[in-house]
C-alpha cells in the first residue's frame, strides 16, 4: 500500500511538470537573463542568487546556451569578483556582445572604494575564458548609481553603453569597446520618455511625511536593455508599479533618443519577486522575451531565476504586453541524440545540480534518489539505436540511470547499473543495450535511482551520454 501511494505521488509530481519550462535552468538561480545570439545559437549570461540572504549578495556571474530554446547547456562559471582585482562585492546584472571575434562581457560590482562601478571583461568565445580588460573600472563616479549595463553596436559601427538606478545613462564606445570618448551623459526622465518620474523624497519633516504623494503609473528604476529592430530603437527597463519593478519600454528613431515611452510589457504578474530584470531577442524566426521570476523551489526576491517567453511584435513595431507562463517557447530545432551531448543540456531537472573540475568542465553533480533530467525533442530518426553510452563518475556504488521516453514513467529503452569507478571525479564510459526499440521525435527523460542506498546519499555524477545506432 504504502508503495502504491509513493507511485502515485510520484506519477503525480510528473504530470505537474510534464509541460513546465520556466524557469529554464533549475539546477541554481539565474537571475538577471542577458541573452545574446552568435553562430545561429542563444547565448544567455545571468547573475548568480545566493538565497537565504537578506539582499542581492551575488559574487560570479554563469552562462548557458541553446539551439533549440528548450534545451540550455550550462557552460559554468567563467567570471566571477575574484576575475576583477579592484572589485569587492556585489556581482550584480551584466551583458555581454560579440564585436570583431572578440566577445565584451559588461559587468558592475561594488569596489573598494565602497561605490558601484562598470568593468569590462573579454574572452575569446562567448563561453570564456574571460579575464579583465582593463585591471580598473571603465565606469566610475564615485556613486552607486553606476550598475546594471547594456550595450548594443549600430548598423554604422558606433556602439553605445547603457546604464544606471535612479537616472539613465550612456556613452559612446570606441571601436576597442575597452573606452569611450566624450562626456557621461544623462537622459531626461519625463511622463513622455518613461512614464512618469520618481517622486521628491522631501525633507524628511513631519509635515512632509504625511502629505499624500502623487500616484506613479510607471517611471525608469533599472535594468535597461537596449536594441533596435527594423530602424525603430527599443529600451526596456524595470519601471514601477504598485510597489514593485514591472518590464516597461519606450522608443526611438535615434539612439540617443528622444525616448518616447509606450507602455509596460510585463505587469501584475505572479512573479514572487520585487526586482525584474530582462532582454529581447529575435532568433530562427521568432521574437523571444527573456526576464526572471521567484518561481523556482527554494527562491524569492533574493532567488531569481530565469524565464522565457515567445510573442510577436504589433504591425508598428510596438510590443504587447506578455504573461508569466510555466511552458515557455515551444522548441525550434531537434536535438540529435547520436552526437555527444554533455549531460547538463536540460530542459527540466529534478534532484540534481551542476558543478565544475578543471579538468572534466561542467557535469551533473548532487544526483539523488529520485530524481530526473528530462530533454526535450530528440530525433531518433526512422532507425532505432542500439547502444546507449553514458560518462558516469562514481565514489560508491549502487546507483541506477535509466531512459525512459515521453514520461519518466514511459517505456525505458536503457538502463545502467553504475558500480565505482575509482572516485567521485574518475569517469568512466558505461555502454548498454538498448532494450526497446525507439524511432522519430520524443522527450528523453534520465531517471535517477539508488538501489539499497541510504535515502538522500549521492548517487554518482553524470558527464555525458550518446546513443549509437
């Protein structure tokens, strides 16, 4: 009996997350979400929550990619304060760009000097490594105004950095994206531009006190994220509403504005989180809006995670107003199960983490009784495969990974009972038969069980896997 209602309970929990996507990466908190496309392939920079804290005590920043939109590879953690000689704390949004081969990673920490202050960071490929531009801050003011940057290079060549809480500010970039020329400017904030201003904060006097401030239908707080498409410019930031951040917008013929504001993008939605924070993309066809939630087991203000949405544009370019969903986009491209694929490309996870060696790079890690990695639109083509291989390091035995398609409950096609393999960091190459015939498209679901095991103990960790036909 006792059995059967663990099943059923479990069968239960699967159904609830069958069709979940959002947030996209479940295995830590990603806040923050920086997408950026490059060689027909979604990049996605976020900051890294530390829940359990108080306040936005963030101190690296990770990366994660997708082809399809379903499926994100975690790529790690290339850049962290420890990358910035003169940064103290505080590892808070950041953006990254391509320009010439070269890939500028924008970033804002607090400093020694106790003010928040834009770095620059540069690597070779949009995974890193990365290592500091400049060993000292491209912006400082002495401020905290300075956090929160966004970039964007225009058709003629000329780039632009964003930034700033409580005003908006930009400058040019040169062509080295290491500096900029002229003066630190600042845009106005009016009811035209942005949709209302911040209200005085007074003397702080008890007359002041009790007088009735003017209601604020929305106003520029943070996080801007600056574009352009189809000659209009874009910049989205976190505007204001009944207490906390909403995503709003405003336009442009110029990229310097003047901004003319149209509206907010994401409103009263059930985030659970104060902050908002996001970027927009067009990629293979469709339009993408990515921003972050509270929604994840385990978070809240200061445990973000990233989501993602699909809508289209109005005729005039305008963008409508979007919704929280737990399903997300629908995927784009198929993943093809007969190249090697790292086993942190997730759709969903359940149980499990990633964590990352020097030598292996990044791997599923924490893996626990009863959890599962689910991928999603695999294309076995019209021939079933007849081998599953898996790259599995374990310190102690006992441990079990199945494959199952279309549910974690759904018919397994293989199964690997994983002895020691010398250590938690010594990988080993499993290969078993595949036992049920698999053709066309199918969610793969890995499912993780221990076998006379102590409830809860780690099973093994999981590098990569690929089946052969």
């Amino acid at each position: 009996m006792k059995k059967n209602a663990l099943m059923a309970l479990a069968i239960s929990f699967t159904a609830l997350h069958a069709n979940a996507q959002n947030p996209v990466v479940q295995t830590s908190y990603t806040p923050d979400p920086a997408p950026m496309v490059y060689n027909n392939k979604v990049y996605m920079y976020t900051g890294d929550d530390i829940p359990g804290f108080d306040f936005y005590y963030m101190t690296r920043w990770r990366v994660f990619s997708s082809s399809d939109m379903v499926n994100w590879t975690d790529h790690g953690i290339p850049l962290a304060l420890e990358s910035f000689s003169w940064a103290r704390d505080r590892a808070w949004a950041a953006q990254c760009i391509e320009r010439n081969g070269k890939f500028y990673w924008y970033i804002c920490v607090q400093t020694e000097q106790n003010n928040m202050s834009i770095g620059v960071a540069v690597g070779d490929s949009p995974t890193g490594p990365f290592k500091d531009a400049l060993g000292k801050p491209l912006i400082t003011t002495g401020t905290w105004y300075n956090i929160d940057p966004t970039v964007f290079v225009d058709d003629d060549g000329q780039a632009y950095l964003y930034w700033g809480n409580p005003n908006l500010y930009y400058v040019k970039l040169n062509k080295d994206m290491i500096s900029y020329s002229g003066a630190i400017n600042e845009i106005p904030q009016t009811v035209e531009t942005f949709g209302g201003v911040r209200p005085p904060r007074g003397n702080g006097n008890a007359a002041n006190a009790n007088e009735k401030r003017p209601e604020i239908k929305d106003m520029y707080v943070e996080g801007p994220w600056f574009y352009k498409r189809n000659g209009n410019y874009y910049m989205m930031y976190a505007g204001m509403e009944k207490g906390k951040e909403c995503l709003s917008y405003a336009m442009s013929k110029s990229p310097t504005g003047p901004w003319v504001y149209k509206g907010k993008i994401m409103t009263e939605q059930p985030t659970n989180s104060f902050t908002n924070h996001g970027g927009i993309i067009d990629y293979k066809g469709n339009s993408y809006l990515f921003y972050h939630t509270a929604l994840l087991k385990g978070g809240g203000s200061y445990g973000r995670s990233s989501s993602i949405e699909s809508f289209s544009y109005n005729p005039d370019g305008t963008i409508p107003q979007i919704n929280i969903s737990k399903e997300g986009p629908a995927p784009v491209d198929v993943l093809n199960p007969y190249q090697k694929t790292e086993a942190e490309t997730i759709a969903w996870s359940v149980n499990c983490k990633t964590d990352q060696h020097a030598k292996t790079g990044v791997f599923v890690s924490d893996i626990r009784n009863g959890g599962y990695i689910k991928v999603r639109n695999v294309d076995f083509g019209k021939e079933s495969p007849k081998s599953f291989t898996a790259s599995i390091a374990a310190g102690l035995g006992g441990g079990v990974l199945e494959v199952h398609v279309d549910s974690v409950g759904g018919t397994k096609i293989a199964a690997i009972n994983v002895s020691r393999t010398g250590g938690w960091d010594t990988w080993k190459t499993f290969t078993e038969a595949v036992v049920s015939p698999v053709t066309g498209v199918h969610d793969v679901y890995f499912s993780f069980k221990g076998q006379n095991v102590t409830a809860g103990r780690k099973l093994f960790n999981f590098d990569y896997w690929l089946f052969k036909k």
